[in-house]
C-alpha cells in the first residue's frame, strides 16, 4: 500500500513539472507574503521626528601618575555636581567624543552655563593635568516614513491575494495534465484523501521553495545591513529576528502550499 501510495504522489508531481512555471510564480507570491508580513511586524507604527542634538562636553585629563583610588574618588565628586547629566572614563586610544591622547574623565552637562561651572572646579581640582570643552552636534539617522508600514500592509493583502490566485491556477495545469490519471484512480475507488496526497505534497513543494526565497532575502538584507546600520537603525528588530523569522517562514510557507493545495483541488465532478 506505501509504494501505491508512493506511486500516486510521484505521479502526481510529475504533472506539475510540466506547469513549473506556474508553481515557480505561486513560489514568488508566497516570499512575498512572508517579506510583506516581515515588514509588517519589523518597521515601526508610528515615530516622532527627531531632531539635531547639540552635546556640551567637558573633557578632564588626568595626571599620568594619578593612582585608581584618586580617579575613582574624583569621578564620584564630579559625579554629585548637578551641572553634570551624565559622565564616562576614556583609556588612550579611545575616539568618543574624539581621539584621546590620555586617559580623561568624560562629562556631558546641559547647558553653556554649566559647562563653564564644570570645566572651572576641574581646572582646580587635584589630579587633572588639563581640560578641554567639546561641543557637537549629533544628526538622527533619516527614518522611514510612516506610510511604509501601510504600504507593507497592502502589500501583505496583494500577495495573499495572488498567492490564492496562483495556487489554483497552478493546481489546475497540474490536474488537466494528470486528468487521465486521476480519473482512473476515482473510478478504482480510491478515496479522496488518497487523491489529494500528490496535490499536498505539490503544495508543500511550492512552500518551501518559497520559505527558501523569504529566507535567502532576509538573510540577504540581514547580512548587508551589517555595513549598513541606518537599515539597524530604521528596523532594530532585523538583526535578532533572524532565527524566529526562519522557523516562522518555513511553517506559515508550508501551510500557505498546503492551504492552496487544498483550494486548488479539482472537484469530482470535474472528472466524472
């Protein structure tokens, strides 16, 4: 009974080879689901624009001799001074803020006012061979607009759509060229879950053939944005989406063939 079965599935695929064309199309719109849905799930609903940001920084280079209890006790005191939001420690060699050419105290502060206020208790405080003011301005990465999540969205609808199209057009040039066959088959008996088997396994063909494109693009993009971080920048959720996005892509594939199998399934009237 395995190998009849066998048989009929084998036969079966062999009459979608000659409608190859069709299933490499009902492949494409299937990725095409998958990278609309990506899309969909990775690119924000909403951002609010974000503007320049102008740093004031203040830069204290320590004394090369100064010991690490002096510099800890030092970045604790400048650490208590309200004129400071935030403060870092910087090693020679270092490039933020800039190229450091000796260990330094980072201090970032809100205004001019304060930054005049911070660089004068440094100059005088113990341990610190020089000070140096910094003032930058940081430009956002460009971010997509928000009308990309709609179109995402109308993609995702237009590739169903053709994917439910194609699947029966696909299913039917594979029933017209395994008519003869399948109308044996049925007059022998067999029943009808029997006949969709080649069906089904013609559909989880087509899947996964489309789970291997979605995947090829996104690790694809996944692997260019890596030199590219305004692509990070506008999608975060690219660079640790990658192992679900394989183990999704593959199922959700797998069920739109077998899905489309199912729809494209030829009645038994059409053969009676």
């Amino acid at each position: 009974m395995k190998a009849g079965l066998g048989f009929i599935v084998w036969d079966g695929l062999r009459a979608l080879l000659g409608a190859v064309g069709r299933g490499a199309a009902w492949s494409v719109a299937i990725a095409a689901v998958l990278l609309a849905g990506t899309a969909v799930v990775l690119l924000p609903d909403h951002e609010e624009a974000r503007q320049p940001e102008t740093q004031l920084i203040v830069l204290a280079y320590l004394e090369r001799d100064l010991s690490e209890d002096d510099i800890n006790r030092l970045a604790w005191e400048a650490w208590r001074w309200p004129e400071v939001s935030h403060q870092g420690f910087r090693f020679v060699g270092e490039n933020e803020p800039k190229e450091i050419q000796r260990r330094a105290l980072v201090l970032h502060v809100e205004d001019e006012q304060a930054r005049i206020e911070v660089e004068d208790r440094m100059a005088a405080a113990d341990g610190v061979a020089g000070v140096e003011q910094l003032r930058r301005t940081l430009t956002p990465p460009p971010r997509l607009p928000p009308a990309s999540r709609i179109g995402a969205l109308i993609g995702l609808v237009g590739a169903l759509a053709a994917t439910v199209v194609l699947a029966r057009w696909s299913m039917a040039a594979m029933a017209s060229r395994w008519n003869n066959e399948l109308a044996l088959l049925r007059q022998t008996g067999l029943r009808e879950s029997v006949l969709r088997l080649p069906f089904l396994a013609a559909g989880a063909l087509v899947g996964l053939t489309g789970a291997a494109l979605y995947l090829g693009c996104y690790w694809g993009v996944w692997a260019w944005a890596q030199q590219v971080p305004v692509v990070l920048d506008a999608a975060p959720a690219l660079e640790t989406g990658g192992p679900m996005a394989t183990a999704i892509g593959i199922l959700v594939a797998l069920l739109l063939g077998l899905l489309g199998a199912l729809l494209g399934y030829p009645p038994r009237h059409h053969h009676s």
